[in-house]
C-alpha cells in the first residue's frame, strides 16, 4: 500500500492537474485505508488506482469552467490566446488552460458545464 501513496504524492508533481484522474486517485486512496478494515476492499483500492493511471493519458477531462448551454465538450487550448480565442471563450467555444506550460499529456477535449 505504501507504493500507491508514493504514487499518488508523485502524481501531483509530475501530472498536469487533470480532474478526473485526481477524482478516481482521491477514491483509491481512501479505498486504501478503508483496506484495513475490511480485506476485499484492497481489490477496489487497486481497480480504482488503475483507472485513475489510465485516466491520465485519455484525450477528454472534467473541469468547474461554467460555459453558456448544457454540459458539453469543447476543445482545450494552452498558451496566449488572439482576442478572437478570447471571445470564442467567452461563448464556450474552447476551453483555455490559463497556463503556458505544456506537459505533454494534456487533454485534447474537456467537459464544460
């Protein structure tokens, strides 16, 4: 069990801040310590920890961005935006990550609400 907490304390450092990912960690986690007091709960410890490392790498994340209209996707989009990327923002068009840093795994769509 120690290697997961090791995991989930790297997972911070070296991931970009991917909500969906963080959500099936934090559930892992807690799973992990509820592991001790009931044995078959390891399993789901382990399951969610899997798809938590599977949901790093997917193409599509959660994000509290409110956008105008139902919940829906939209494309995600790092660096400086033109004034025109701004306004398409503000219609929730595109999702800006208000970061220059590029990780290198970041979501190509993300879920507006």
């Amino acid at each position: 069990m120690l290697v997961i907490y090791a995991t989930f304390i790297c997972w911070f450092v070296f991931f970009p801040p991917r909500l969906l990912s963080w959500l099936l960690m934090f559930v892992a986690v807690v799973l992990g310590y509820v592991r001790f007091w009931r044995p078959r709960v390891g399993r789901w410890a382990i399951g969610f920890f899997l798809a938590a490392l599977v949901a790093a790498f997917l193409p599509i994340d959660i994000t509290f961005h409110n956008a105008p209209g139902p919940p829906h996707f939209v494309r995600y989009v790092c660096g400086m935006p033109s004034p025109h990327g701004t306004e398409r923002h503000k219609r929730g068009e595109i999702y800006l990550s208000g970061s220059c840093l590029v990780y290198g795994n970041e979501p190509k769509y993300v879920l507006v609400w």
